[in-house]
C-alpha cells in the first residue's frame, strides 16, 4: 500500500517537473517563428516623425540656402533705366506747364486729351509726325513731336515741343516755331550721337504770300532748353 503511494508521489512529482521546463524553455523561445514575450520596438519607426532628423525629436531646419534677411531696397541710381517714350503717350501729355511756355499757346496750363486741347478760342492739336530717341543726353528715349496751333482768323501756327523722358513719363522741356502754315512731313531723331532732330517741313520765300508753300525745307535742331535751337537747314523747291 505504501509502495502504491510512493510510486504515484514519484510520478506526479516527475510530470510537475517536466510541465515547468516547458514553461521555461517556451517563454526563452525567440527564433523561428519570432513569437517572443516582449519584443523590442523597430528603431526605425522613429525617422517619420520629423521630415530631416530621424529621431522625431526636432522639426525640419531650414535650408542654408534661405535667405534669413529681407530684400535690400534699390539704390539711388542702381533703379532699372526707363523704357522709351511712344508717341501714343503725348496724346495725353501735358504740353504746358507753370515753368515751361510753348509758344503761340495762351498762357495757363495746357495738356492735351486724346491729341487735342480747347479754350479761349483756340485750338491745339498734336500731328502725326513723332521721333523717339535720346535728345537729352540723359540715355533715356524722349519725344520730339509737331503741334499745331489754330486761333480764330487763318492763322495755323506750327511748332516743335521737346518730351524729355521722366522715369518714362513724357515732361515737355523744349520747343520752337515754324511760323505759319508750315505743315510738318517728318521727324527723325538720331541717336546715341550726336542727338539731334531733323524735320522735314513745308515754307516759303521772305517775301511770299503766307498762303503759299515753295520751300520744302529739311532742318536739323539740337535740344538747348527750354528751346530747340536750328544748326542748319537746306531747302528744295516744292509745288503743291
């Protein structure tokens, strides 16, 4: 009886043994199937964080070809050069200022709308006839342009005006009288040298009737504010 109960202790004694070395030995399992108890975390999981540092503790720095200052304002001269003056912009210039007279004008200020301006009985009309160049000497393009003056008789007064370009606003400066009825055919400005303005225009002899033109007189003029002074001109006969 004794020995029944000894062998039966012995036995459950063994299986008690064996069943806690397999629990030992499974929790120790790391290999083949990776089923351990407490897997470690994947270092890499941390790169997607923060975008450039890969340990998602700081932000992005900026690139170090940011420019962390504001943009330098222009200096004075440094300013890119004006585009040249058209001879659509004078068809809403101003043509007389407090400091600049055109002459056969009235006085007080004068400036054209869409090519013409109206008051005190007499008209003013820009013409057709416009060169664009540097007669300043300023390296900017200015306008030399014909303008026509109509009072209330016959008179047709024609004249030159000077348009010096202003950071590319037209600014009258110079100018000079062809007298009347003398009819402008063209103006061509030569630049960069010697920066003159030479005008076809339509005349006649001293002693000729003002209602008659014989003369077509081709006239080069140099810009001397606030005129345009003739070097010299050469005439031809014309006929109508």
């Amino acid at each position: 009886m004794n020995g029944k109960r000894s062998r039966a202790t012995r036995g459950t004694w063994l299986i008690t043994t064996l069943l806690l070395a397999s629990v030992t030995v499974g929790c120790q399992d790391t290999g083949g199937d990776g089923a351990a108890a407490d897997p470690k975390p994947d270092k890499s999981a941390g790169a997607s964080k923060a975008p450039g540092t890969g340990k998602g503790k700081e932000s992005a720095k900026p690139s170090p070809t940011t420019s962390k200052e504001p943009a330098k304002p222009t200096q004075p001269g440094n300013e890119p050069s004006a585009g040249a003056l058209t001879c659509d912009q004078l068809r809403n210039a101003a043509l007389q200022t407090p400091s600049f007279h055109f002459p056969d004008a009235p006085a007080g200020t004068v400036a054209f709308t869409d090519g013409r301006w109206e008051g005190d009985g007499v008209v003013i009309e820009l013409q057709p006839q416009c060169g664009i160049g540097d007669v300043t000497g300023d390296a900017a393009e200015d306008a030399v342009a014909a303008v026509k003056v109509t009072t209330g008789g016959t008179g047709k007064f024609y004249g030159l005006v000077t348009w010096r370009n202003d950071s590319g606003a037209p600014v009258p400066v110079a100018a000079v009288s062809l007298g009347d009825r003398t009819p402008v055919v063209s103006i061509d400005v030569s630049t960069p040298a010697p920066r003159q303005a030479t005008v076809v225009y339509l005349t006649r002899g001293d002693s000729e009737p003002s209602a008659a033109v014989t003369i077509r007189r081709s006239a080069v003029y140099r810009v001397t504010e606030p005129t345009l002074t003739e070097l010299h001109h050469s005439d031809t006969s014309y006929t109508p």
